[in-house]
C-alpha cells in the first residue's frame, strides 16, 4: 500500500466512525473530515506531480511510515479533548449577568467599527496594487496600516472568541433584534477578513469561516428550524464571497487558469508531505522557544532576541539555525519538535493534552465560560496541519488578554440558565 494511502487511512477511518456514530456533522467530525481532506490533498499532490512541481524538485528524504505514524499518534492525543466533547449534549447554557455581557459586546462592537473604519482605505488602496504586491509588502516590513491598526487590532482580537460566541448565544436565546444579531456577526468575523485581505492571507479568510461553522455547531440545537435555514442561506453567501475572494488572491499571487486548483490543493496537501521529507530527522539544533515563545525563551536563556525588518529576514535566520527552510507548513508535532527538541515537544503536547482534558468537559449544563476554551482549544486542532498557530509574542499577548475575559466572565458569573424551549 501507498505510504501517503496508508497515512489517509489513519484518518478517514475514524472519521467515517465518528460520521456514523454521532449521525451527521459535529464539532469532532468536522475537525477529522478537515485532517482528512488534508490527507486526501496530499495523495493528490504527490501523484499527480503538483507537490514537486511547486517545491522546486528538491527535498531531503523519502517518504516513510514512521513519521506519519507518528505525527498520527500525537495529532490523536491533541485532539482527545475535542473528540470526547460532545456539544449535542448540551441541554442548559449557563450565563453571566446579561447587563454585563451587553456593555462588554456594545464595547467590541464599537471597537470592531472603529477598526473597519481604518482598515477599509489602506486595504482599498493596497488591492488597486494588486495581491501579489499586498503579499510581499506584508512580508518585506511594508506596513499598509498603522502602528494604531496594529495595536487596536491585537486589542480586538482578546475579545473576538467572546464576540463570536455571544453572537451564537444572541441569535438562540434573545432573537428580538436582527440588526442588533448582524452587527454582531460583523464585528466578530468581518475585521480579521479586512485585516486578512490586507495581508493577500488566504489563511485568514478560511479560519474565520471555520470558527463560525464551529459556534454553530455549538449552539445548532438551540437554533429555531426557521432562523437555521435563514442561518444557512447566510452561510452560503459567507463561503461564497471568501472563496471568491480566496480565488482572487491565489490568481493575483500565482497566476490563472489551472494554477489556482494546484496552488489550493498544494496549500491543503503539502504539510504532511513537508513533515515527512523536509523536516523529520533533519534538525540541527531546535529553536529552544526562540521563535514561537519568544517571551519565555528570554526570561529562561537570558538571550537577547533578534529583531527583523522582514519576514523573509526572520526565516532565513531560523532557517539557519535549524537547518531547513523553516516556512513550509509541518503540523504541530513538527512544529514543536523543531522549536524544543524531541522532549520540549512531548512535553508540550502533553501540557496541551493535559489543559484540553480539564476544561473542555462534557456536561448536560454548561457555562458560557467553558465554551471560550472549547473554541480556542478547537483554533489550535484545526490550525494543526500548518503548525501552532497560538505562537509568538503577539499571540501570548493576546492570551493573557483572552485568560483576562475568561475571569472576567467567571467572576461575574451568575446562573442565568438559558435552554431549548
């Protein structure tokens, strides 16, 4: 059997398992039928020539069974809180004062407009240049927005899993004000896909459209059949303006025609593949925090940490270090075992193993606090393929930031218990 056939196995069987036994899409089946998709794209492109064909013919190993067994087994134990979670058992939604959740989603509202405002110009001006142009700017320390934007949206983004939420909450238990549920929606969604366009990131715009199928999956069964089916036809407009807009940026970055089929299937398919032959077993030295806990890694080594006027200066420094091209997608194990070492890494999926089993719980009444962690929990095991998209010092930042909402939500938490009626 084909190695990368065997590696979609690993995946597709649990997933058809899954599919079967909770009768349709839930929040565990989804993420294995996103990881199976993955495994599915990477048979496609390595058969059919894409793979090597856009990594230039050059690669170290060839591929072998034990990495994939690997990362299965570690990718597996990551994503355990999210499989044994079960949001269909969820009968009661347990809320904190609703005064205060009002004032806390009026004052991330304002602040998502006041952000819209700013971006909108800057990301008009930038797509008259052209993506292509957009993509290498943002890399090559070309700021489009402002030292402001920046700050306002790193601000923003500790609120957006709350705003995401309370949107999902909004639309299920209050439904007196569609023009208040819409603004909701737009300012948890709409400014990380203006920012994303900004930056030519495809990236962005498929993240954002993952965590709103995720809060409705999460409060599909409090959701009227009439407002579902109003939910859906949205929903169908969503996925269809951000693959429109996907498809433009891929044109506009990498050329028409047929490319933009190679390109999107050799961007879901190639991070298997990248972990196997580029990275596994070829490690000089690991990172030891330097680039994803940057934070950490100066508190414990006593460093200083190197600064970057781009990101293409940024790679080729780690790149050095490590001893491969440090910008390719490689998945979280790999991720981390490049940034600590064999042990940092089994260290770290364990600690992320460990917070995920504690409070991702499943109860037949649940806080709306709990359900932060649920979401977060599901960025990181959905962002898996591509690495540990919680990293760096902007994302530590804004984890402090999200640790500070959470308490905020537990402290004024009062049981205001909200079901399906």
């Amino acid at each position: 059997m084909s190695i990368l056939l065997f590696n979609l196995c690993l995946y597709l069987i649990p997933f058809v398992i899954l599919l079967v036994k909770d009768k349709g899409i839930t929040l565990r089946a989804f993420l294995l039928g996103f990881i199976t998709f993955n495994a599915v794209c990477s048979v496609y492109t390595w058969y059919n020539g894409i793979y090597l064909d856009f990594s230039g013919n050059l690669f170290y190993n060839e591929l072998t069974v034990f990495p994939f067994l690997l990362i299965w087994i570690t990718l597996m134990l990551v994503f355990y809180p999210i499989v044994n979670f079960r949001e269909q058992k969820i009968e009661r939604v347990e809320l904190p004062s609703f005064v205060k959740v009002k004032y806390l989603s009026i004052a991330g509202i304002a602040l998502a407009f006041l952000l819209l405002l700013l971006m909108v110009k800057p990301v008009l001006g930038g797509i008259a240049s052209g993506f292509g142009v957009l993509y290498t700017d943002a890399k090559s320390g070309e700021a489009l927005f402002s030292g402001k934007v920046y700050k306002l949206y790193h601000l923003y983004s500790i609120i957006q899993i709350p705003l995401m939420l309370y949107w999902g909450y909004y639309i299920c238990f209050i439904k007196k004000n569609i023009f208040f549920s819409s603004l909701l929606f737009i300012s948890a969604f709409i400014p990380s896909i203006i920012y994303g366009v900004g930056g030519a990131s495809r990236g962005m715009l498929f993240f954002r459209f993952i965590d709103a199928f995720v809060i409705v999956l999460i409060f599909r069964k409090f959701i009227s059949a009439k407002l579902l089916n109003v939910v859906k036809i949205g929903f169908v407009f969503f996925v269809s303006l951000l693959l429109f807009i996907s498809i433009v940026i891929t044109s506009d970055r990498f050329g028409e025609g047929d490319i933009i089929f190679k390109i999107i299937a050799q961007y879901f398919g190639e991070s298997f593949i990248n972990a196997n032959i580029h990275f596994f077993a070829n490690l000089k030295d690991p990172l030891l925090g330097e680039r994803m806990f940057p934070d950490f890694y100066k508190l414990f080594t006593g460093n200083s940490l190197q600064s970057f006027t781009t990101k293409y200066e940024a790679w080729s420094y780690y790149s050095s270090k490590v001893g491969v091209y440090i910008h390719y997608f490689k998945t979280l194990p790999i991720d981390f075992y490049i940034e600590l070492g064999v042990i940092g890494a089994v260290l770290s999926i364990l600690i992320l193993f460990l917070l995920g089993k504690k409070y991702i719980k499943i109860t037949a009444t649940t806080p709306f606090y709990r359900l932060i962690w649920v979401v977060y929990y599901y960025q990181i095991c959905i962002g898996s393929l591509f690495g540990f998209t919680k990293a760096g010092h902007d994302n530590f930042v804004r984890l402090i930031g999200l640790l500070t909402v959470y308490l905020f939500f537990r402290v004024n938490f009062r049981k205001i218990t909200l079901s399906k009626s």
